[in-house]
C-alpha cells in the first residue's frame, strides 16, 4: 500500500464469502501497542477506499500478538472500528499453565459479559 510517499505492507489479507468482505491480519511480535490500533485503522481505511468492491462490507482487521492487554483493548474500543486483537501461542505451554490460562480468559470474558448486561439493564431503566 503506497499512502503518500510512504509503502505499507500488511501482513496477510483473506477475503471471506460469508462475510463479503476483506480481512487483514497483522502479526506482531512481543506484546500490543496501542500504536498498532493506528496502523491497522490505516489499512482498513486504505482497503475501504481502493480494494472494497459494490456489495462488500466494509473491511475488518484482527491484529494477532504473542501477549495482549485485554484493559488497553478494552479502553481504546477497537471494537468499534472493526478490529480484532488476539494472542496467539510459538509452542503450548505446560497442561497446568495452559488449564490455568483458560480458565482466566473464560474469568475474563465472564466479566465482560455482566459489565455488558449491568450498562444494557442502567440504560433500560433511565
């Protein structure tokens, strides 16, 4: 991708029929930045205005990192703008550590889910 004088290159880019609709996928090593969110809201946007054809959605991004902060993905909505973040994994860890992160990730999104259901019932009864 050429924005000004400046080349970009994405990692991987797929195209998914259900969806109809472009994905780009970028692979960090080491731990996100909020600084990723930028450049990945800057292929999206590239992709939407010279990739996008009649009838396809608007392109969505999935940032894949060895180690994420779920607090920092949270607080900077990537949601909103069509991104994704993941971690991803090199080897499996031991069975112990890797139950033990399962069970903190299903913690998590538990959390997650009540946080969502509390807003959604304070704004029912405003």
């Amino acid at each position: 991708m050429t924005v000004g004088n400046d080349d970009f290159y994405l990692d991987l880019l797929f195209y998914s029929r259900p969806l109809r609709r472009l994905i780009a996928v970028e692979l960090k090593l080491g731990k996100f930045k909020p600084a990723h969110k930028g450049q990945m809201e800057l292929y999206l946007k590239w992709l939407d205005r010279y990739e996008r054809r009649d009838g396809e959605e608007s392109p969505i991004g999935l940032i894949l990192c060895t180690e994420t902060s779920r607090e920092q993905v949270e607080l900077l909505e990537m949601h909103q703008g069509g991104i994704v973040v993941a971690e991803y994994w090199t080897a499996l860890p031991p069975k112990a550590e890797l139950q033990a992160r399962i069970q903190e990730i299903y913690r998590a999104a538990r959390e997650r889910v009540a946080r969502r259901e509390i807003t959604a019932s304070d704004g029912e009864d405003s």
